[in-house]
C-alpha cells in the first residue's frame, strides 16, 4: 500500500484507521529526519528541529482538514505523510552521504560556495526526491481535502515553507 501511495495510485483513504500504525509513521518519519539532517548538523540539533517539524506538519494538516470540515480523516491523512515522509528521508540519505563534504565545506567557509563542486547526480537525485516528496505531499492532502491536484501542492509547498519559517530560529 505504501507503495502505491508514494506512486500516487492510492490515496490516505485507502491506508487503514489505525493510531498504532499513525505512531509508527511519526516514529520512522522523525528518525529518517533526524538522520537526513544529522548529516549535515549534529544529531543534538537535528532532534528539535525534527520534533518542531514534527509538530508544524501535524496542527498544518489538521487546521486544515479542519477548514474543509474533514477532521475524521486525521489518522490516516497523516499516517500517509509521515510513513511517505519516512520512506523518501531515508531514500534521500544515500544523496545526503555524498553530498556531506560539500555541506561540511560550505559550513567551513560560506564564501567559498561558488567555486565547491557538488557531484551533479547526487545534487540531481536530492533535488528530485525533494519534487517528488511535494508532489506526493500534494497527493495526500488534494485527497485527503478533495481539493484539486494544484491546490494539494500548493499546500504542500505552504506547509514545508512554514517549518522553515518556524525553524530558522532553531538553525
């Protein structure tokens, strides 16, 4: 099922109602954010960020299933986020990994960042999991608010600039 969630075949709809299973997902999404953002920080810093995050994606998604009057829908709208979330962290790990010199180098001297070379597959393939984490973000929430496809990733691009937001300070 998980995989056809992240093939936007199925939607959250189609995930079973299940609080465990929701716990599960939150449990693996935050560990492969912790581990995404320990490559380029240290673990004890990606741990609040995680949590933070965490916490903006849950009251984002539910202020806005409550909006359109969809509060039943919860569970497994975010069950789908975060176990996709989970799963796309960790894919993006093995990107991450090669890109890791080129965040410790541009940490080491920011003025240096025009002339770092960063190997352009693994650059390629952080970008693309990054498009196709909204894209599948969108999915969920377009089925999850029955609302159009371009609204869902509208949303989803709302929801990943307002953990920026509310993260830079912890940065």
């Amino acid at each position: 099922m998980l995989g056809r969630l992240l093939l936007l075949r199925c939607g959250p709809q189609d995930l079973p109602y299940s609080t465990s299973l929701l716990g599960g997902s939150i449990a693996a999404s935050i560990a492969a954010n912790i581990l995404s953002l320990g490559i380029g920080t240290s673990t004890l810093a990606a741990v609040p960020q995680t949590l933070v995050a965490t916490l903006v994606s849950v009251g984002f998604v539910i202020g806005m299933l409550q909006i359109r009057e969809r509060t039943p829908r919860a569970v497994q709208t975010l069950t789908a986020l975060f176990s996709t979330q989970a799963v796309l962290g960790v894919l993006a790990l093995f990107p991450l990994r090669t890109l890791a010199p080129v965040f410790q180098q541009l940490a080491e001297n920011p003025d240096a960042a025009s002339t770092i070379e960063a190997p352009s597959s693994a650059v390629a393939a952080w970008l693309a999991l990054g498009l196709w984490s909204v894209i599948v973000t969108g999915h969920i929430l377009k089925n999850a608010l029955d609302v159009h496809m371009l609204a869902g990733v509208g949303l989803a691009i709302l929801q990943g600039m307002l953990i920026w937001i509310v993260l830079i300070p912890l940065a």
